[in-house]
C-alpha cells in the first residue's frame, strides 16, 4: 500500500492508496486513523482503487486550524479526489466517517458515486445515553485544561465533531440521492432509532443491522462489511 501526503494550505494530510479500479474512500471514525480499516484493504483492493484518508487533526494528518468543521474536512476531501483526478468515489465511513460521507452526499452530490455508512448520527443525541454523556463530560475536561497544554485545541477539535460541529439536518439528509447503504451494529452506540431515522429521510436508501456487532463490527467482523459491499454494490 503506498501512503501519500497532500499538502494544503493548512497543513499536510495523510491518506495512503492501493488497487485498481473505481475509486474507493474509507473515512474512519473520531480520534481513529485510517489504519482502522486494514482488515478490509485485501478485498476491496481487488475490485477498485482504495484511497483510506487520515482525517483533519487525525493520525498522521495535521491539525493546522482552530476550529474543525464538516465543511473544513469536506473541502479537505474534495481537494484529495482533485489531487488524485477522481471525478466521483464510492464512500465508506464509519461513525464519524459515516457523518462525513452524509455531508458530502448532500451538500456534494456530484463527487459522490455511492454511500456506505457504519454507525452513523446526524444527531449529537442519536447516541446511547452512556456514550453521549462520556462525549459532553469530555469536552467539560478538555475547556478545563490549561491553554498551555499542548495538545487542548486539537482534542477539543475533534471532540467538538460529535457535539457542536456535527453540521447535518433532516433537510440535508432528504435530499440525498446517492445510492446509500445504511449500517449499525445490533449492539451499536448509535441508537436504533437515529439508525432508523437516517434510513427514513435518506430517500430510497437501504438498511442493515449486524447481528451481534458493536459499533465498530467491521474490525471483530470484516466478513459482514464484505458481505453487505457484494450485495451493495452492483458489479461486484
């Protein structure tokens, strides 16, 4: 797998590429990298050009801003697929990733060739009760932190992309007309309902809910991402 840098006027970011075929993007999920999808890297390599993006602020990309918005990393996104000459990608994200995916679908339909999400919420509440309060009890933490930590700002920027800056709504996600697969875990840390909110307003889009999978099912079970991508996707 070749990994590559892209540099930006705010800092380089991190993606790596491998395969052939149509293009492919993994989005990885909040405070990961994109070395969360390795276990999928040997099958879907075999079917498209796989790009696995380290997000702003994220593994080995830089920060380089103050504040870390959907639009900042759509932008970043979009500035990749013109970097690589990709006119529209397949996208599949997890959790976060999964947000971002949403937000390119709506607001950039026409990069957007298709749409697979894990553990997605466009609502900060979509999370199980324990989970978003351990998010709000975390940001609390971070604004206590000195302004001479030298890592407060990148933490609250990320932490902020599940609570102030998850920028999508319901008339984002209507208008939506990528082919969309929907996913969770039965055990997910996104609600059943969010899950089955985002299926209704997402129109004509699909829905899948993973026996006995967590939030990130697809790393304990690479097998059930796989085999949701072959009935997905229509030339495989």
């Amino acid at each position: 797998m070749e990994e590559k840098i892209l540099k930006t006027r705010k800092g380089n970011l991190f993606y790596r590429k491998t395969g052939k075929g149509e293009p492919l993007l993994f989005l990885h999920g909040n405070g990961e990298d994109s070395s969360i999808f390795r276990a999928q890297f040997p099958f879907f390599k075999k079917h498209f050009t796989v790009y696995a993006l380290d997000t702003r602020g994220h593994g080995q990309s830089a920060l380089g801003v103050k504040r870390l918005t959907f639009r900042q990393i759509a932008k970043d996104i979009l500035l990749l697929l013109d970097a690589e000459k990709v006119e529209n990608v397949h996208i599949i994200g997890f959790s976060d990733g999964g947000n971002f995916g949403l937000y390119l679908a709506s607001h950039h339909p026409e990069r957007v060739a298709s749409l697979i999400t894990m553990g997605a919420n466009y609502e900060a509440d979509g999370l199980i009760d324990d989970c978003y309060g351990e998010t709000i009890a975390t940001q609390e933490s971070l604004l206590a932190l000195p302004d001479s930590d030298p890592d407060k700002i990148r933490r609250l920027c990320i932490n902020s992309l599940m609570l102030d800056e998850l920028d999508l709504t319901e008339r984002d996600l209507r208008r939506i007309k990528t082919k969309t697969l929907i996913m969770a875990g039965e055990f997910d840390l996104v609600t059943d309902e969010q899950t089955e909110k985002i299926h209704r307003l997402v129109p004509g889009s699909r829905k899948i809910i993973v026996p006995g999978g967590g939030h990130d099912f697809f790393v304990s079970d690479p097998a059930a991402l796989k085999k949701a991508a072959i009935a997905f996707y229509d030339f495989l």
